[in-house]
C-alpha cells in the first residue's frame, strides 16, 4: 500500500468518525427536545381541592411536574405528600399568581372560592385571576386552562362545545369569557362532578335537604335533566386539554349527557329510606331555598367532539352508581 492509499483510508476513518459522533449528538439532542416537550412543569391553583386533587395525581401519574397553589399550612402539607411542589399564596394574591405562573410551562386554573354569601365579589376575583396569570404567559406557547361550566350553556337544548352561553345578569361568573381575552382553554364541568370525597358537590347538597326536608324531592315531574362526570374522567380531562390545548376552545367534561333530576331524588331517597316527592315550581323556592335554580335547570350536554378531538373517553363510575353504592350517604 502506497502512501496516498495510506492517507485515504486515514481521512475516510476519520470522516466516519465524524459523522457517528454528529448522528450521536443530533439524536441526543431529538431525545432530549422530545423529553422537554413531554414534560412540562404546571401550575395548578385549586390543587387541593375535590377536583383539584385529582389533578395533581393525573398531571403527576403522567410525568409532569406540579407546583400547587396553598393558602394554608394543611393544604401545603397535602401537596407534599401527593408528590408536587408547593407555591405559597391564594386567589387574592396577585403577586403570588404571577410568580406561579411565571415557573411554568403551563397553568390549570381549577380554584374558585366557593362563597355563595358574596358571589358577584368572588367572581370578580376569579375573573382577575385568569387575567393576571394570563398575563404573565402571553406572548409564549404556554398554555392556560381555565375552568367553567355546562349548565348555563343552552338551558332547555344539548349544549355542545361550541355553543357560547348567552349573557346572565344572574349569573356573574365569567371564566371562559375572561379566558378567551388571554388566549386560554375551557374545560366546561358538569353540574355533577361526582365520586369519593366529594363533600361540597350538588349531591351533597340534594343530600343535605333530603335530611332536613325528611324527604327526597324534585320539582314537577323531575324530567329536567343535568349532565354528569366522575372527577377523575375530569382530572383526566383537564391534562389532555392542556396537553394539547388550542386558544379559545371550549372542552366538556361531560361523561353522561343526560340524567333526569327525578332519577337522582329517586336514588338518594332509596339510599336514605325516605320518601321522595314532587314539588310544585312555586314550592321550589320555599324547598330547595338558594339551590331551587339549579335544582330546576334543564341542561343536557354532549362531550362528541371533546372525546374526538382529545381521544378522551371516560371509564369510571356513572352518578347514580356512585349515588346507590353509598358514597353519599356513609
């Protein structure tokens, strides 16, 4: 062998060299772009709550990171033990959003103060929560999922995703419609968010008057009828719309369309071993007191395109299993 092969058969070694080193660092990097893409570092307000719990476990069972809004020490404690990140602060603490926001690489916002007593002020709230936070991720490909509700969407009809409910002076939250002015999602709950724990929910409070009343009621014949989801399809939910989130889209978390207000009075009042009873539309009120509304709303809701566009299909128990298995009424 001459010297010229010599040279080239050096030259071509150290080309392949080369280039396995190059095919080396490009795939290192493809794995580490996609690694950074699958998991993401979210902001979870409400983290401690019924819904919110759920959350976390989702976010967390998947391989994200959680950093969890706490106002108190119980609540901080909580998040510890469920495995994520505890950022100190509340809903009224603005400087405490924007820092939260600020470590993210998305935010659910699942917490609202459940004051019925001064409603009009905590929607206030909510509503300058969502733009505070908002704020904070505008201009970046982070997302924001606020969270909303079915009921009030197309009372009487099949609400779908892309109906906008119409304005209700009686109705003074405004989360999707604040969220849209700052590019978020809405995930749309349904009036029953139903399973273990859950102590504050519209079936508790059906619960609750079925005790005091001594009897399960519904109003008329009772074939108004509400949508339902148990809280982990929900939980479930709320990760695929973050994970895939589009601005403005609107995403129900409703796991059964339809279920007629009597089949519910029906399944608490076997469950209580009490009667259950038709009121009139005008003993409503005297009944049911604050919670007659919602009692006599009539808001089916379809979740077709939410399960098409998401691949999200729900796998847990309905409400009325939930109901006759006792949950309710331990």
């Amino acid at each position: 062998m001459n010297d010229t092969d010599g040279w080239a058969q050096q030259s071509s070694f150290r080309l392949n060299q080369k280039q396995i080193w190059i095919n080396f660092v490009v795939q290192e990097r493809s794995f580490v772009a996609t690694k950074e893409n699958l998991i993401m570092r979210v902001f979870v307000t409400g983290a401690t709550g019924f819904i919110g719990t759920a959350i976390v476990q989702e976010l967390l069972g998947a391989g994200h990171q959680v950093l969890g809004l706490a106002r108190s020490d119980a609540s901080a404690q909580k998040l510890i033990e469920a495995g994520a990140e505890v950022h100190r602060g509340d809903l009224e603490d603005l400087d405490s959003l924007r820092s939260g926001a600020a470590q993210a690489d998305g935010v659910i916002h699942a917490g609202f103060i459940h004051d019925f007593t001064r409603f009009a002020a905590v929607c206030e709230v909510d509503k300058v929560a969502i733009k505070t936070i908002g704020e904070v991720l505008a201009g970046a490909d982070r997302p924001l999922i606020v969270t909303s509700g079915t009921a009030l969407v197309s009372p009487g009809k099949l609400a779908t995703e892309h109906m906008k409910p119409p304005v209700n002076p009686g109705w003074p939250r405004a989360s999707e419609q604040t969220g849209d002015s700052v590019g978020a999602a809405s995930v749309r709950l349904s009036p029953s968010v139903h399973g273990d724990e859950d102590q504050h929910g519209f079936v508790p409070i059906l619960v609750n008057i079925a005790k005091e009343k001594g009897f399960s009621a519904y109003i008329g014949e009772g074939l108004n009828r509400w949508n339902a989801v148990h809280r982990l399809d929900a939980a479930h939910l709320f990760r695929l719309a973050l994970e895939n989130a589009t601005p403005g889209a609107r995403y129900h978390a409703s796991a059964e369309e339809a279920i007629t207000v009597r089949s519910i009075a029906e399944a608490i009042g076997k469950q209580l071993n009490l009667p259950v009873r038709s009121v009139t539309p005008e003993a409503a009120a005297a009944h049911f007191g604050w919670f007659a509304q919602m009692a006599a709303i009539d808001c089916p809701a379809s979740s077709a395109w939410t399960q098409e566009t998401l691949n999200w299909h729900p796998t847990h128990s309905t409400l009325l299993a939930d109901i006759e298995n006792g949950i309710y009424t331990k």
